[in-house]
C-alpha cells in the first residue's frame, strides 16, 4: 500500500506541474467528459451516460490500445467494484467477482452473444482464453439487470464490442516477443465495399508461462500455453431502413494446469478448449427514426477436453474429460420514440442450452465412469423498459420482466433507475433499486451421481440499490464521483439446496484528471460480502481496492501507460486439510508500464513491463503469479 501511494503521488505531481486544459469535444471512441459518452448495455438502446442512473464503466479503443494489454481480464482488473482471480498464469480459470456477488452471477457479453459456459457447472464466464485484438469498447454495468439481460445478469453485464469497418481500409499487423519465450503476433484488415462494413483479425499467442502451482509450494514445471483466435464482424445496409450485423469469434486454446491439493506440480495434465460464438441482428429503422426493430440470433458452443495421463508423482490419480455445451438464444425488440421525452422499449426472448459430458476419474477410492449425451434447458423471457425525462434535468426509467423456465415455472424482476443533473455546477445525483435472479445451471439441476444435480433447485435471487454523485470540479480537467450500494442475495445454491444467504455493501469513488495530453484517474473500492448464516467474509472478495491508471502523451509520436493496483487481504479456503480450513491471502501491489514510440505514420515501436517491482502474490490459494517481465514489439499499418 505504502508503494502504491508514493507511485501515485510522484506520478501526479510531475503531470501537475504541465497541466493546461484545452477545448475539447468527445466522441463515442474516445469520450473526453462525462456528457459526450455514449453507453449501449445500461438501456439496450445508445444513451448518454449522463442521463443513466446505473454503475457504468466504459473502456476505449484508446485505453485499450494504450494498455498494450494481451487478454481482456487485464483491462478488467482494473475496473472499480470488480475483482478478477485467476488460477496461475495465461490461460489458467479466470473469474470475475462483481461488487462481491459470486463469479456465475456476471454475464458476459460480445456485442449481444453470451460468453457463458453452458457446460461449466454454474454457467459462469472464463475469461481466460479472451484476447483484446478486433474489441473496441467495452462497457461495465454494475448492479443487478436481470429486466433487460435476463437470468445471468443477477451481479452485472460485461459487453465487448467488436470493431467496425470504415471507408478507410486499413491493414495492420502486429508482433510481440519477450518473457517466458512469449510469441504474440497479430493482422486485422478492415474497411467496407458497397454495402458492406467489415473488420477482420487473426491473432496467435504461445509461451512458456509460468507455473500454474505456486513454485513457493515446490512447483518447478513452467506451465506453457498457446491460443488461436479469429474474430469477425459485418455489417451490411440493405436499404436505408435495414440493416444486418454478423459478427463471430472462435478461439482454439491449450493450456498446462497443475493440481489444487496433493503434490501440486503435474507434468502432464492439460487442457485443450475450442469456443465459437456467432451471431445476426436484423435491424430495421422507419424513416423517420423514431420506431426501431431488432431481431437477433446469437449462439456459444463450448468444447472443453481435459486429459491427465499417469505420472509417477500421481500414481492413482489420472483423469480425462470431455464436455460439450451449447446455448442458442432467439431475440425480438422494439423501440418506439413515443415524443422526445419519453422512448418504450418491449422485447421478447427465448434461449436453448443443451449439455454432454463424457468423464473418468482414477482416485485413491476407484475408478469412476459416467457418460452423459444432451441433456437440455429452455427459458423465455417477455420485458417492458420505459425511458423518461421529466423538464431537461430528471431523467427515469422503469423496467420489468417475467421469465419462464422449463425446471422452475416463472419468475419475475424490476429495476428503476433516476438521475438529475445540477448544470450550473456541473453535477449529477442517481440512484437505482431492482432485482435479479440466476437460473440453475443445466449441470446443477439435472447431472447424476457423483456430481448428484437436484432437479427442485429454485433461481437465485438478488435485492439490490445503490446511490451516487459525481461532480466536474473543473470543466474538461477535475472530476470526482461517490457510490454506495447494498446488495441481499437469498437461494443461493449450496451443494445441491438453496441453502445460503449473502451480502455484500460498499463504497466505489474515483477522481479523474484530463487534458489534451494526459489522462489520470484513481479509483477505490470498498466492500465487505458476507455469508449470512455465519458472519464470515466470502472468500477471494478483497475488502479495498485501490487502481491508478493513466496514459501521457509528451508528444506526437510518445505515448506512455502506467497502471498500479493495491489489492488488501482476503480470505480463500485450503483444501489441503479435511476439513477444509479458511486461510488469508496477503496484500499486493503490482505496477505495469507501457510505452509507444510512432518512428512514422504507419510503423509504431511497443514495450511493456508487467509486476515493475516484481511483486510475489496469490489471487487463488496455492496458484502463483506472473513475476516481473518484460515484451517488446512493433505495429504496421497500412
């Protein structure tokens, strides 16, 4: 903590001394104030954020590129009210815990496609395997928002956005090299013809890594992992009216893992993963803009084979998995401008998910064998979404949906959401009180014996306000926010039951700086989630987060990046012990540098250093973590 703070205060007192604001518009890409941005996911249709009452966090193409970062969960780490945890090195079990609401209890989203694992056992997201080539923007809603996104959504929605072709046609490539024998490379290729828009990349990732067991526990076999991804979208104007967006990304992975107890380190256990996700919008616009239509298509398919052959180290312990999941998910909406201050929105929904697995285990207590050939789930959902502005300062809405699940019968949620601008003082008030629910997985309610499903399961469900205040102290230069939320959690599963209740309360405050060469902000977080029956902190939720991030830019052709983030203690269970035992995780702090030098118009020189001050930490008991490195690189466009 100590580190952190005196990094913060040098890095802000050499910016403040060249500080100069400058007259500046925002854009969607790049927003430069709070009343410029443009946010999709709060409403489902494009709202300024100023008049959005909810949590959002928008990252840029610009901060996403500054970052140099290589997978999606570095960007995120970053992110207030959300913690991300992860088993080891590159491609290691990623979860992501949002305002301390369990790792399922988040949905993912890839411009309106689920990243959620319909065959994982809670339906959770991995974000372990997903790159940042071909994303644009992507966008943090915070609280529940189950009214609009429907059973997975109970914590909050994460969406990325792929980027769009243009008139100009530009071709990139891209490679890194560096620690741990890491090859990165990557080509994109984007422009539009006639009709059609278009954005294509292919990208490669292949390193040695790092031990997934924590080389402090004995661990001495680096864990290496390779990733291929290709990632598409398209974008087609049939007439002046409809539209077509196609859009697809599929990654084929393989990843060295080690084990959780026992001797730790094992040679030969992997893991080979293949994702697809793909999906349509049909979007129509009457001529005069004011009723709008979407028809969407969107589906996951998920193949995941684990293979753990014998080794003298785990004589009786060798297993091999396969699994395979799908999720299909058919979409209506419409919006209607009803005047210029009030816009309805009504949608319809249904979503298919279907799951095999084939497992045998070899253990101290036998072998074991099970075979199981799609199994399968359906849900339909109905949600009406009001949008209000009441004179030009208050701005409200009001939501609510009815699910039906083929298990469970029916459930309903809401959500409304105020915000009030104070314009004379550049200054908002907002607040939100709703509802959410997450449906058991298909894993949860229906796999047999050992993992015994239970087909009486009833959703999860959430209660959840919040309130918050943010102020431009200086025009296009200082600006502060405050948010306080409360969060009740009640069925939550344990085991095979709805046994437990949770709560989780706390603060998030930020304080940003700009001008036309920098961009600073420093955000804090503080929450406490707790297990209601027995008063105890849920595990891997930190109390305190503290993350600066900015990006400075001395000239034309400089660019330079720094992230720190201090993350407090935090408890995690060892399984080591029967029975298990609750165990603290120390603190950390870990700084990351990034620089780009443009040698011209279309050649730019990239070097990152990752864990500056080499900074030993566990995210997950027993797991280790990326040490101090360093990667080096270019850019190529054309």
């Amino acid at each position: 903590m100590k580190r952190f703070l005196l990094f913060m205060a040098a890095l802000l007192l050499v910016e403040a001394t060249g500080i100069h604001a400058q007259e500046t518009s925002g854009t969607e890409e790049n927003p430069k104030e709070l009343n410029d941005s443009i946010v999709v996911t709060a409403n489902r249709t494009a709202t300024p954020l100023r008049q959005i009452g909810s949590s959002v966090t928008v990252i840029t193409s610009a901060e996403i590129k500054n970052s140099q970062a290589v997978m999606i969960t570095d960007i995120l780490r970053h992110v207030p009210g959300l913690d991300v945890v992860q088993s080891g090195g590159a491609g290691t079990l990623t979860s992501l815990f949002l305002r301390g609401a369990n790792a399922h209890h988040t949905l993912v989203l890839l411009d309106g496609i689920s990243l959620n694992d319909p065959s994982s056992p809670n339906n959770a997201a991995d974000l372990s395997n997903l790159r940042t080539e071909n994303i644009s923007r992507i966008e943090i809603l915070r609280g529940p928002q189950s009214v609009l996104y429907g059973p997975e959504a109970i914590g909050g929605v994460v969406q990325l956005f792929t980027k769009t072709g243009s008139a100009n046609r530009q071709l990139s490539f891209s490679s890194e090299t560096g620690s741990f024998n890491t090859l990165n490379f990557n080509t994109g290729l984007s422009g539009s013809h006639k009709i059609l828009n278009y954005s294509l990349s292919a990208s490669f990732l292949d390193t040695d890594g790092i031990s997934a067991a924590d080389k402090d526990d004995g661990a001495t076999e680096n864990d290496g992992y390779k990733n291929s991804q290709l990632s598409s979208r398209l974008d087609f104007d049939l007439s002046e009216a409809l539209s077509l967006r196609l859009t697809g990304r599929y990654t084929d992975s393989e990843s060295d893992i080690d084990k959780t107890f026992g001797i730790l380190d094992d040679p030969n256990y992997v893991s080979d993963q293949k994702e697809l996700q793909y999906g349509a919008h049909l979007i129509h616009n009457s001529l005069n803009s004011s009723w709008r239509h979407q028809l969407s298509l969107a589906v996951t398919d998920i193949e995941r084979n684990t293979f753990d052959s014998y080794d003298v180290d785990h004589p009786s312990d060798s297993q091999s998995t396969f699994t395979t999941g799908e999720r299909i998910a058919f979409s209506w909406q419409s919006s209607l401008q009803i005047s210029r201050r009030n816009a309805l929105t009504i949608g319809i929904e249904t979503e298919h998910s279907e799951f095999s697995s084939d497992l045998f285990f070899r253990s101290f207590f036998g072998d074991f064998t099970d075979r199981l050939d799609g199994i399968h789930a359906w849900s339909r959902g109905i949600y009406i979404f009001d949008q209000a502005q009441i004179g030009e300062k208050l701005f409200l809405t009001a939501g609510a949906r009815l699910d039906e699940h083929k298990q469970f019968g029916t459930t309903d949620t809401y959500r409304v959401t105020a915000a009030y601008l104070f314009e004379s003082v550049n200054a908002r008030i907002r607040g939100v009180i709703g509802t959410g629910y997450k449906a058991p997985s298909i894993f949860q309610l229906y796999h047999p014996s050992p993992f015994i499903g239970n087909p009486d399961l009833l959703p999860e469900k959430s209660r959840s306000w919040e309130i918050g205040a943010e102020h431009e102290l200086v025009r296009e230069f200082l600006t502060i926010s405050v948010t306080y939320f409360d969060n009740d959690y009640k069925d939550l599963i344990q085991g095979t039951e709805n046994l437990a209740e949770a709560s989780s309360h706390g603060l998030e405050a930020s304080l940003e700086l700009s001008s036309h060469q920098f961009r600073t902000r420093l955000d804090y977080t503080y929450s406490r989630s707790e297990d209601k029956a027995t008063g105890a902190e849920l595990i891997r939720r930190p109390a305190q987060k503290l993350v600066l991030v900015t990006s400075y830019q001395p000239s034309q052709s400089l660019i330079l990046n720094m992230t720190a983030r201090y993350v407090s203690d935090r408890y995690d269970l060892d399984f080591r012990p029967f029975p298990a035992t609750r165990v603290t995780l120390k603190s950390y702090t870990v700084v990351n540098l990034a620089a780009s030098y443009a040698l011209s118009q279309n050649l730019q020189l990239t070097g990152r250093i990752d864990n500056l001050f080499d900074e030993d930490y566990q995210e997950v008991l027993t797991y280790g973590n990326i040490p101090l490195s360093a990667h080096f690189g270019f850019r190529v466009s054309m």
